[in-house]
C-alpha cells in the first residue's frame, strides 16, 4: 500500500485530507508534536487501515527520521503533505523563533527525509502571507517582488525557495498550494472561533480588533482539500504553484463579526477597534486572483461568506456541543 505521510497531521486541514486519502485506498501516517494539534483528532481514524498517527517533533531530524523508518519499510513513501507550521501569526512576531522552528525548519528536514526515502511527490501548505500587502493590486502566482509583513509569511517563501531547489537537485514533484484564509472544523484558531469565545465570555460585548474595515477572501476547509487533491491529480509540471480560494473579493471583519453575533448573541453590541490592521503583520485586505487553478478546471462551491456562514454554525455546534 502507497504511505502518503502527512506533517502536522493532527492540525485542521490535515485531518480533513487524511480522511479524504484515506477514502482513496491509500495508507496515512501522521506526524505531529501535538503544540497545536490534538490527539483526539486522530480518533475517527483509530479503526480505519492504513492510517498510524506518530507524535514526533520534526525540528529533531532523527526522531523524524525514526517514524518514517517503518513506513518505509512496508513499501515506501509515495507523498508527504507538508502541513506542519506555525499558525499563530501574532505569536510569531512576539518571538521570530516560533516560525524559525516550526515553518522553516520543518520544511528544511523534511525535503532532508523526502530524499532519504524516496518520497516521489512532495505538497507544501503555503500562504497567501508571501505576497505582503498589495492592497487592491490582483494577487497572482507571477507577482512581485515578494515582502511577507509577517515572519510567518518569511518562513513560508523561504520554504517556498527552498522546496523549488529541492525539486532542481533531487526532489521528482512538487505542489505548492497558496491558501487564503481557511475556516471549518475542527476550528483551532482564527477570527471566527475567537469571536465565538470572546461571546461566550462577554455575552453582551463583542471586541473586534481593528476598525472592522479588512476584507479577506475565505475558503471553506472542505474545498480546499478537493483543491489539493485536484492539484495533486492534474497539475502538469514538476513544480507546480497554486492561489487556492474562491473568486470573490471576499467579506469584511465587520460582516463576520455581525454574522457571528447573530449567532450566538444577538443582543451584543459590537465594540470595534482604530486602524485597518488587526495586529502587527495583519494585511488588511487583498484581492487574490485564482485563474491559474480556474483553467486548470477547479473551482470551489462555496464563495467567501457562504464558506463563513456554513463555518460558523460548524464551529458554535464545536464548541457549545449543540446544532
């Protein structure tokens, strides 16, 4: 059986896709030191063959090198996933190291394993945070120059940089996918699930950051995983990058933050902010051009506030255990 390994495997995204290989008739092994990932996560899978989960810091190159070793054995590693990554922006402009560690160094020791195992294809869970600020300028795959604002986007092109180098020296494929703002469940971070609390919390007070005015386009965890393994399946080259998202301009904080308040707490006032940022590395707004994925004959069903809608209500159901 093909082992498609996933890093970060116990993240948000990840346990969507392992479902999905899974589906597939492919075996799964999942990789995560658990920083923000869960355990529980991996409890769907526990009965279903071909999936093993393994928590294993993968900045420790031979405790990495150590849970690949049996998948190995059995046949081979045919795919690594690469999903591993700091997600907590804010926190990785507090201390650079965080997405040193964990964006970069993940990224440089798993094209070390990929080599050392043969893997034949490797996905990278880029950003949309590469770019930098643009403003109302389409984003597309051939802009530039480059200037993440956040040491999370500087870690994700750096990763970026090196996987193409990989891919010229011994590395046979590549996909890099560049999300946009992702949303879904299980929700472990992000605007929607932090209104949510902050609600829970404060039922009569909703505090938004910044002045409401950001707009960023959305794209619901479900169709970016059709988006990858569509990618996986189709894209022609041996490296191949991506925007992933929908194809509208995208929806404003302020609508989600109405949209979540109506939700949970109608009768909350919602208490905005000053300035356009959220916080320091927070791009305001973008416009993010997928004709390069719409050509290749993909699209998501979900456009940005339908993909928030459907998200909110998975999340209240999360974390209030009611529909």
């Amino acid at each position: 059986m093909a082992i498609h390994v996933i890093t970060g495997g116990a993240g948000f995204v990840a346990v969507n896709l392992a479902g999905r290989l899974l589906d597939r008739g492919v075996g799964v092994l999942a990789l995560d030191d658990l920083s923000r990932g869960r355990r529980d996560y991996w409890e769907p899978f526990a009965g279903r063959d071909g999936f093993r989960s393994e928590v294993v810091d993968l900045t420790d190159l031979t405790a990495f090198r150590a849970a690949l070793a049996p998948a190995a054995e059995r046949g081979g590693v045919s795919d690594i996933w690469h999903l591993a990554a700091n997600s907590d922006i804010p926190a990785g402009i507090a201390d650079p190291a965080i997405d040193l560690r964990q964006t970069f160094m993940t990224t440089f020791n798993t094209l070390i394993v990929a080599k050392e195992v043969s893997a034949q294809v490797l996905h990278f869970a880029s950003s949309s945070a590469i770019y930098g600020d643009l403003g109302e300028q389409a984003i597309h795959e051939d802009i530039g120059p480059l200037e993440p604002i956040s040491n999370y986007g500087a870690m994700k092109l750096a990763s970026e940089a090196q996987i193409r180098a990989a891919v010229e020296a011994h590395l046979p494929r590549a996909n890099v996918f560049r999300f946009p703002n992702v949303v879904g469940v299980p929700a472990t971070h992000g605007v929607m699930l932090d209104f949510v609390h902050k609600l829970r919390a404060t039922p009569d007070t909703l505090d938004v950051l910044g002045d409401g005015s950001q707009r960023k386009a959305y794209l619901h965890v479900e169709d970016l995983v059709e988006a990858m393994l569509f990618i996986a399946d189709k894209a022609p080259a041996r490296y191949n990058v991506y925007n992933v998202g929908p194809s509208d301009e995208g929806i404003h904080v302020r609508e989600i933050a109405e949209i979540v308040r109506d939700r949970v707490s109608p009768a909350a006032r919602i208490r905005y902010g000053t300035g356009s940022r959220g916080w320091i590395g927070d791009v305001p707004r973008f416009r993010y051009s997928t004709e390069r994925l719409a050509r290749l004959g993909w699209s998501p069903r979900l456009d940005s506030r339908a993909a928030v809608l459907r998200a909110v209500d998975q999340i209240v159901a999360q974390e209030t255990g009611r529909p």
